[in-house]
C-alpha cells in the first residue's frame, strides 16, 4: 500500500519542481514521450509579411520579434502562467524595498561575433539602446533612477518607486539585450550592422534574400552545451494565405505561426494525420480585440449606445464561426490569459432585445425602413477574416436597427485614420503585454489621449479610471494591485468605452515530428534552443 | 532609310523619352504622397505602440520632416545622377534592393513571354489553317477560356494538380532554400519552380496572341497577292511562311511590344501566388508600406522600360515591314 500522504507530498514538490525549472520538465516530457532530443535537421518556416530589419529594437513588429528572438535573448523569459524563467539572467532578486533589482548573469556567453557578454551589454541595451529607441520600453525604464555594475556578471537597477510589472520588461521581445560593442555611440538606426544582426542567441543570422528567405544557423559557441538541436532555421516569404496553407500541408515549411493560416482553414489542419495545431502560446501578449468607438461623436458618447451594441452582438459567434475556434469570447477589458484578469467579470450578454429596449429609452426610434441610427465602421485591413468580421458586424447591428456603412482602407491608411480620430468605429486589437498597467492602460487613461495610434484614441475619459489605474501602477503588493484590477475591470464594463469582441489565440500548427515548440507564455518567440525533430 | 536619318531619328526619340520619364517620377512623387498615411505611421502600426517621440525619430530619419518641395528636389537631384535613393525602412539603397529583385523577374515574365508568343503564334496559325473546322473551334474555345479566366485562380488550380496531388513541382518559390546547389543542379531546380509560375503569367498572353495570329492570318489570307501566289503554284507551306504570315505579324509586334515594357514591372499576382521573390511584390509591398524611395525606383525602371520598348517596337517594324520608315 503507497501512504497516501507521500503520494500528495510526492506531487506537491513535482508542480513545485515542474515551476521552478520548467526546461528539466521539458526534457522529462521528452524522455517520458521515449523521445530523447535529436541533433540536425533544417526547420523551414514561414514569415509573414517580410519584416523590414532583424534587430529587436530598431524593429518591433510582429514578424521581427518572431525571427529575431533566435538571434536575440532577454534576461528572462515567461512560463505560460507569466512566472520569470532564466534566460540571460541565471537568478535575479528584489530588495526589501521592491526599488533595486539585481540580476546575476549568465557566464560563459558570447555573441554571435565571439565577443564575451557581460553586465555592460546590459546596462547599455536598457539605459541607452532601447530607451531612445523604442516607446514600450522608455515608458518604463524612466523609472530607473541607478544602475550599478556590480561585476561583469551582476548587475542592479533602482527605481524610483516600486513597479511590481518591471520583470516583464525584460522578455526578449520586450528588451533584446543588444551588443554594447557595436551599437554604443552610433546612430541606433541607421547603424550598418543592421544589415548583419549579432546576438547572443542560439541561432545566427546567415543570409537574407529579400522577398524571398532569411537564413539562420546553429551558433556553435552556444552558452547552452549541446544546444541547440536544429542545424538550421529558414524563414519562408509567402505573401499569399492559400499558397502558405499548400506549402505547410505539403510539408514544405513544417511550422506557421501568428496569422499565416486563415482561421478558415485551421479546422483542416486538425484532421491532417502529419500536423498539430496548438492553441496556446500567446499569453503574454494576450491580443484582445474590441470595436472601437469615437466618442467624441454625439449618439456615440452615450453609454447606452454602447451597451446596446454590446448585446446586439454575439461574441460566441465571432469566435466560433468566423474565427473557427482560434479565438475565445471575451469577458473583460483584461484578457483571461493575463494577470489580473477578473474571472467573475461580465460583458452585456447577447440579447437584441435588451438593444432596442436601450435605443429606445434614448429616444432613437426606428424610421420606414426601420433604421434607428447610422454610423461609419472602418474595416481593419488585416486579411479576409477581418473583412467577414465587418460583414458581420453590420448585419448583427442592422438587427437591432443600427445601419452600418462600411469603409475600407489599406494598413497605412487605416493607422492614420485611427491616428487622426478620423473614424466612427473601427475595428483594433491590441497586445495587453501581461499586465494591465503594460497594455491595457493605455487604451483607456485620459492623459494618454493623444493623435497616435494604439493610445487612447477613443477619446475616453473618466476620472475614476485614472486614478484606479495610477494607484495600480504605484501599488508594490500583487494581492491589492488585484484588488484594485477588479475595480477597473467592474467600472469599465459599466462605462463600455469599446466593445470587446474577441481574445485572439493565434493557432501555431506545426509538423508532429517537430517538438517542444510551444512551452512559454511567448509561444514561437522563444528561443528555439531545445526544438528538434524526432526521428 | 541613311544612318543619318536613323541617328537623328534616335537622338530625338531619346530627348522626348527623358523628358517623359521625367515628367512620370514627378507625377508619381506627388500622387504617391495623396495616399493618406505614411510610412512611420505603417510602422507604428506594425509595432503596436508608439509615443510622440517614435514618430518624430522615425520621420526624421525617412526625411518626412522637410518640406514636400524639398523632398521632391532632393528625389529629383538623385534620379538625374541615377541615385535611387535609399529605403530608410529596409535600411538598404534602393538601387541594391530592385537590382536583387530584378533577375528573378526578368527569368519569369522573359519565360513566360517566350512560351505565350511561341505557343500563341503557332495555335492562331493552326487554327487560321483549319478555319471552321473542329481543330480551329477547340483552339478558339482554350484561348477564349484561358483569356476568361483569373490569373490567380490558374495558378492555384495548376498547384493544385501538380503540387498537392502528383506531387511533381514545388507550390512556391524560386529554388531550393539550404540545399546549395551549383552549376546544371542548380538550373534544374530553378526549372522546376519556374514551370507553373511561368505557364500561369504565359496563358493569359498566351490566348491574346492566339486570337491576334489566328485574326490577322485569316484577312491577310484574304488578300489579292496571297491568291496570285496560290495562282502562280507556290507551295502551301511557303506561301504561310513568307507571305501570310509575315505580313499578319505587325499586329502581334506591336503587342508584343506593349508586353515587353511590362516585363520588368513583373506581375503582383503571380509573385503573390507563387512566393515569386520580384519586383512586383516588391512594388506592391512598398506601396502597402508607404515605402516611397523604392516605389518611385521601381516606377522609374519601368517608365524606362516601357519607353525603350516603343522605341524598339518602332524599330522593328521598319525591318519586318519594308514599307514602314522611321520618322
């Protein structure tokens, strides 16, 4: 007989284990699937669309950040719960203050040019590279008030205050950590390096064809011995979505990612014997997308107006028939894969009826064709399931007699328009980067109202918000900061400045022999260090 | 028709086409500029964040700061030097990233020119041959149906046979990525990617020259000097060669002509659906992303083009048709 107190004391420390050292459980995965890590093998992939540079910083996009950070590392990286995992950092602690961080570095690491690394790289990527250079990143390390380099290998930041979000800067998409010895007193983006990016990574960057493949190799004096297992990684340039979707199911490139395949034809790759599909791997980011609503406009100031296009639509429906199940309802301002996400939290339900019951209260009363209110949606251009989810919207809508007229626009003009305030509603969605105070402040603060994109464009505003939002951010203790994201999450539901629709899961489908590709909350923008093919 | 008449007829030709090419890059500087957004707004859009300070850095570094007359000046000044600028997006001359493009374009519409006018030709004479015969109906219905249909769509379904269920030619792309061939190996393989690329962009032209060839063989056939040669016992097959057809093939030059200017532009659609590494998509992707330094050098090459291409149609006339001088 097994006491069965050993038993549960036995699982206990596994999770414990399973936790803290998430790349040994990936190897006992491995070993417990009978497959041990394999060396060799070319991984072909595919990017879309063609990024304009490869170093993190210089560029951050989507498809950059999916293909630099082979290339590139963070201090850390984040288990799909968002717990901070070793990656250039080997531990790190916070003073009893919360106001100085210290990260011991990983020795033995060298860039790709056979540099070593060490704390300078650090000090520099944050306090100079990525501070002049990208938005997300000066928001926060402003805050730092003194770095001290400690040795070549530990280095400490002190902050202003205590901001309990701080860890999550430090992803590699996040904060590359870039090399000091070619950047350092160069102009950042015009530097000729860029053409050649040289990181601590697993893999080098080998050769770009433009509009055609970027090719990276196996970087031989890797810190992680033995590592990586791929001998080679080549991302494909296929700009068409069915001709990516041949080119997977024939095997010609073994993994897509993001929005290469069309949620229309995820369900096939379900079925297919040679492929999986993978759902998660996005918590991190945890796009969230929403109608956004101009509300500087007289009918769509109205909380009503926005409560009754709540429940006009069916958010089960977006998710499962024009996203095919690679996207979830959403049910708050703040993703469920994201801290703070307040699981007892409500949007309207769908009910047209509750709709027009509020377009009557507020006097709009339909006319012979049985039209209430007329309003604008620009389209997002982001490919067709964008497209079918603006046809959607206008017959949801006209259902409760809200007439919609469709705009369109390419991705350049569509920014500029919701840059400008020059729409009624349109269609976003936005990265909420793990924290409310990262990624969903932004959207809804009054001070942030500004003629840029991805700020509070809507025009929104409410005192209330501000300051629940400001005591969040200053807030060191995670159980009250909670507290607090539960105020916000209530009163914006309340206020319904945008209305959500949908949590994006952007499906990775990748060849069954290829393995532990998908482990962190950063999915396909981990490292790829420890991804092999099994024979 | 003297070398001096031929040379002042060029010198001429050549000061109009400057001043036309020229005229072409203002145009298109100005019209490129009336599309709303530009392109540090597009990357702030793809980076999905953005302060005051991003913007105002990355205008300043792509020039957007100056005022518009001075950006035009600053083009212009570069076009005369043949200077195409740089793409401060790609972080590469313009020169270098339309010069990397141009080879692969020029194999495909090249490949595809080849087959449509030699398969073209030979169908309309086929079927001019055989008029209101069964031969000629099925020639006349492919070249209509081929003519009908979307390039695109032709592309997907030749994929679909010979990629996805014979399994004999590649979906996409121009060779082999990571197998390093060389010499004869590497030909072939480009062969084989360039095959159903080449016959997609090739069809739609194709069934053009068939219907041209077959229409204007058929009314030169008519025509008197045709039945004094049948009259005199000149044999079939010659009277076809030297007097049909040469005469029917002036109209078949001049779009042949009009096709050729277009060569270099590359074709959007087929580079989009065969992963196609040209000059199209890089046009098309430049537009998408207010890339303006690489659209003007891409429209500059091909107003060049297509005016070098007249000239040389102009030309060509005069040597098949005696009767057609240069002037």
């Amino acid at each position: 007989m097994t006491d069965p107190r050993l038993t549960a004391l036995g699982r206990r420390s596994l999770l414990a284990g399973a936790a803290a050292a998430p790349v040994l459980m990936t190897l006992d995965q491995a070993r417990a699937q009978g497959v041990a890590p394999r060396r060799g093998g070319t991984l072909t992939t595919m990017l879309t669309p063609e990024p304009p540079v490869l170093v993190l910083g210089v560029n951050n996009q989507g498809p950059t950040l999916v293909a630099a950070s082979k290339i590139y590392q963070g201090l850390v990286k984040f288990s799909p719960t968002l717990e901070p995992l070793p990656e250039l950092a080997k531990s790190w602690s916070v003073s009893e203050d919360k106001r100085t961080y210290t990260f011991e570095l990983q020795p033995n690491v060298k860039w790709h040019d056979g540099r070593p690394f060490t704390a300078e790289d650090v000090r520099f990527s944050i306090m100079e590279f990525h501070m002049q250079l990208a938005p997300r990143a000066r928001g926060v390390f402003q805050r730092i008030t003194d770095v001290r380099i400690n040795n070549d290998h530990s280095i400490s930041f002190t902050l202003n205050a205590p901001f309990e979000p701080f860890l999550l800067m430090f992803d590699v998409t996040a904060c590359a950590i870039a090399p000091s010895h070619i950047y350092k007193g160069t102009d950042f983006r015009n530097n000729p390096a860029n053409a050649r990016p040289i990181g601590t990574g697993p893999f080098q960057f080998v050769e770009w064809q433009r509009g055609n493949f970027i090719r990276m190799r196996r970087f031989d004096d890797y810190w992680k011995p033995g590592q990586p297992y791929l001998d080679e990684i080549i991302y494909r340039i296929i700009p068409d979505s069915q001709s990516r979707r041949l080119a997977l199911q024939t095997g010609q490139v073994q993994l897509s990612q993001a929005n290469d395949i069309e949620p229309f034809d995820i369900p096939q790759f379900e079925t297919l014997p040679n492929t999986q599909v993978v759902k998660t791997g996005w918590e991190y980011f945890a796009p969230l997308s929403w109608i956004e609503v101009n509300q500087r406009l007289d009918v769509l100031k109205d909380v009503r107006f926005r409560r009754a296009m709540a429940h006009a639509i069916d958010r089960n429906f977006i998710a499962q028939r024009l996203w095919f199940g690679t996207a979830k309802a959403a049910t708050s301002p703040i993703a469920s894969g994201t801290r703070f996400h307040d699981p007892n939290a409500r949007l309207p339900e769908f009910n047209p009826r509750a709709a027009t019951a509020l377009l009557d209260e507020m006097g709009l009363r339909p006319n012979a064709q049985g039209v209430r209110h007329s309003v604008k949606l620009l389209t997002l251009p982001y490919g067709e399931v964008w497209t079918r989810l603006s046809e959607y919207l206008r017959q949801a809508l006209r259902q409760v007699g809200i007439d919609v007229t469709l705009e369109s626009t390419d991705a350049g003009g569509w920014v500029r328009r919701l840059a400008n305030w020059e729409y009624e509603l349109t269609v976003n969605f936005v990265y909420q980067f793990g924290d409310p105070t990262l990624g969903v402040a932004r959207t809804y603060i009054s001070s942030n109202i500004q003629k840029i994109a991805f700020t509070n464009t809507s025009g929104y505003s409410n005192p209330e918000i501000d300051r629940l939002f400001d005591e969040a951010q200053a807030e060191p203790e995670t159980a009250k900061r909670a507290e607090i994201f539960k105020q916000v999450q209530a009163k914006l539901i309340a206020d319904m400045p945008l209305i959500w629709t949908i949590e994006l899961l952007f499906p990775t489908v990748h060849d069954r022999r290829l393995r532990n590709v998908i482990q962190l909350g950063t999915g396909v923008h981990a490292s790829f260090d420890d991804v092999f093919f099994a024979a | 028709m003297g070398a001096e008449r031929l040379l002042r007829f060029l010198a001429q030709r050549l000061v109009k086409a400057a001043i036309v090419v020229l005229a072409i890059v203002v145009f298109q500087f100005v019209l490129i500029r009336l599309a709303p957004g530009d392109p540090a707004s597009v990357i702030a859009g793809q980076s999905g964040a953005a302060d005051a300070e991003f913007m105002a850095q990355l205008r300043a570094q792509f020039g957007l700061d100056r005022p518009m007359h001075e950006q035009l000046w600053i083009y212009v000044k570069g076009i005369l030097t043949l200077d195409l600028g740089f793409s401060h997006r790609q972080q590469l001359p313009v020169a270098t990233l339309i010069w990397d493009r141009l080879p692969a374009t020029l194999l495909l519409t090249g490949a595809a020119f080849l087959f449509a006018i030699s398969a073209g030709v030979a169908l309309g004479v086929a079927a001019a041959r055989r008029v209101g015969r069964p031969a000629d109906s099925v020639i006349t219905v492919i070249a209509l149906t081929f003519y009908a249909t979307p390039i695109f769509w032709v592309g997907l379904l030749l994929v679909l046979i010979f990629s996805v269920w014979l399994e004999w030619l590649p979906s996409f792309g121009m060779y082999t990525v990571g197998a390093d061939l060389t010499g004869l190996a590497y030909a072939l393989d480009v062969g084989r990617h360039l095959i159903l690329p080449a016959i997609t962009l090739g069809l739609f032209f194709l069934a053009i020259y068939a219907r041209l060839a077959r229409a204007s063989m058929l009314e030169v056939a008519d025509q008197d000097f045709v039945r004094t040669a049948h009259a005199k016992g000149v044999p079939e097959g010659r009277i076809i060669r030297a007097h049909v057809l040469r005469n029917a093939l002036l109209p078949v030059i001049t779009f042949a002509g009009i096709q050729a200017g277009q060569l270099v532009g590359g074709s959007i659609l087929v580079e989009t659906v065969f992963a196609w590494p040209g000059i199209g998509r890089l046009a098309f992707d430049a537009l998408l992303q207010r890339d303006y330094a690489v659209l003007l050098g891409v429209f500059f090459c091909t107003a060049v083009m297509v005016v070098l291409f007249n000239l040389i149609t102009d030309l060509l006339y005069a040597v098949i048709d005696p009767r057609v001088e240069v002037a």
